[in-house]
C-alpha cells in the first residue's frame, strides 16, 4: 500500500507543482514543499515505535485469528509434498 502511495506522489507532485509554480512562485513552491516534509516530520514523531534495542518480534503485535481460515493450511502441505 505504501508503494502506491508512493507511485501516486510521484505522479501528481511535479504536476501540481508545475501547476502552483505559475501561481505562487519559486518561493511559494518551495514553502508548501517545507509544509509537507514538515508534516510528515511530525507524524513521524508522534505516530512511529521506538525501535532502540528492540527485536522484530518484541514489535510485532500477534495477530488476531482470522475466522476464516483454518489452521492447518493442508493445500500448502499438499503442494510441498507433491
């Protein structure tokens, strides 16, 4: 997902950054691309695990048991011993 993410950004940024240089200019492109990375600075911060010293497994979360799924998962057994 954030590949997407990813590829949509870098589709529409130089667009709307074409468009908004028109508008605002040098100066004002510049300053909405501060906001952003800011932003993104931010939640970074707020939002992100302190990783420090601390394994894969201590950060993952179990999750929970999918319903609809069973456990033994016989076509993947099936397919490795054929």
């Amino acid at each position: 997902m954030a590949s997407g993410f990813g590829r949509v950004g870098s589709i529409t940024a130089p667009l709307i950054i074409g468009a908004l240089s028109a508008s605002v200019g040098f100066a004002g492109v510049f300053g909405l691309t501060t906001a952003v990375l800011a932003t993104g600075v931010i939640v970074t911060l707020v939002f992100a695990l302190s990783t420090a010293e601390r394994s894969l497994e201590e950060l993952a979360a179990p999750l929970p048991p999918d319903p609809g799924r069973s456990d033994t998962n016989d076509t993947e057994q099936g397919a490795l011993s054929s």
